[in-house]
C-alpha cells in the first residue's frame, strides 16, 4: 500500500468533480492508500484502500487523454452504494504500460 502520488491525486479530484462528487478533505486525500491494479503485469489503475462493498460499483466518470507515446488512454472512476470512490481503472487501448500519467485539473 502507497500513499496516491500527485498524479494520482489530480486524476481522482478531476473525476469527482466531474461525477458531481463533493471534494474531500485534503486529509482524505493524504491519508488514503492505494494499490496498484495490475493486468498481465500491466499498470491498470489504483484501489482506495478501505472497506467497500465491492459487490456494488457504479462508474460516476471518466476522461480520455492521450499518452507520450501517442496511444489513448481511458481513465474510469467507480464507487460504491455510498458513493464513495473506490477504484480507478487506466486502460491503455493498445494493452502496453502507461507511460506516464498527466496532472489534470482542478479548480
């Protein structure tokens, strides 16, 4: 478990905000952990380390960019019944390693 890298933290605040969810708390933000999703040893997003009911998710939102190398990328956040974020899946359309992860914004 990490903590979210400032990266990270501005995908899931741009997420939020763009799923009408309420900003949390900066000492949310700081203390929640992370672990990596991995799909055939590729990088495919975060997990919000906290109780979940993960027999629930709803996407609230995503946003698509581009990487370095020119591929699309999908980013897609997910909660739960509670509406509280729980996983962000990365899906790379080509199936290779993100390269690297923009800062997005957020107001």
């Amino acid at each position: 478990m990490r903590r979210l890298s400032a990266e990270e933290r501005s995908l899931l605040l741009y997420l939020m905000r763009k799923g009408g969810l309420e900003r949390p708390t900066d000492s949310w933000l700081d203390e929640v952990r992370v672990e990596d999703l991995r799909g055939d040893g590729v990088r495919s997003g975060f997990v919000l380390v906290r109780n979940a009911d993960r027999d629930f998710d709803h996407l609230v939102s995503d946003v698509d960019f581009v990487d370095v190398d020119g591929v699309h990328v999908l980013a897609s956040l997910f909660v739960d019944r509670e509406k509280i974020p729980y996983e962000v899946e990365i899906w790379k359309v080509d199936d290779t390693l993100l390269t690297t992860l923009p800062m997005f914004p957020n107001p």
